[in-house]
C-alpha cells in the first residue's frame, strides 16, 4: 500500500526546489541589475563631467560676448568722437566745394567777358 504522506511529501519537495529556482532566478536578476546600476552610475558621472564642462564653456562665452561689448561700447564711443571732430571738416570741405564752384563759376565768366572784349 502506498503511503498517503507520499504525494504530499513530493508535492512539499517541488514547492521547496521551485522556491530555491525562484530564489536562484532573483539572485542572478539581483547581479544582473547590480551591473546595470554600476554601468548607470558610470555613465551619469560621466555625464556630470561633461555637463560641468559645458557650464564652464557657457561662462566662457558669457565673459567673451560681455568683453565684446565693451569694445563695441569703446568703437562707439571712438566713432562718436571722431563725427564730432569731422563735423568742422566736412562743413569746411563743403565750403571749400562751394568756394571752388564759385570761383570756377567767376573765372569762366572772367574768360568769356575776356573774350568779348577781344571780339570788339
């Protein structure tokens, strides 16, 4: 006759080798994701780095375009005074102009009145 406790005692049996492959199965998930955290963790350090070393670049070109300013302030400033001294100049060239107008204007006259008075 078989033993009543038999079927129980195998049913027992392959809970306990199905919990210990379960038990295997999460250790090895357990190192699997281990891994993938120490890869993560790397990487995310990695990326600090790089991202410590984009913020230095920005400050970089914050400090140039701020210094570009001042020279464009300071060229502004040297154009700004230079319209001022030129301002006489350019009035006294466009006198000079006139002037010149005026007195190639009288000379031709003078010429033609010349011409006349050697016509007569």
């Amino acid at each position: 006759m078989s033993d009543p406790e038999t079927p129980r005692m195998r049913n027992r049996v392959r809970t306990v080798l199905e919990v210990d492959q379960t038990i295997t199965k999460l250790d090895a998930t357990t190192d699997r994701l281990n891994a993938t955290l120490d890869t993560f963790t790397a990487l995310l350090a990695d990326f600090t780095v790089s991202l410590n070393q984009f913020n230095e670049s920005i400050a970089g070109f914050n400090g140039t375009v701020e210094n570009f300013g001042g020279i464009v302030e300071k060229a502004d400033d040297i154009l700004s005074r230079a319209d001022l001294l030129l301002k006489p100049l350019a009035a006294a060239g466009s006198l000079g102009d006139q002037v010149r107008s005026a007195a190639a204007a009288v000379a031709s006259k003078g010429v033609q009145a010349g011409k006349g008075l050697a016509g007569r």
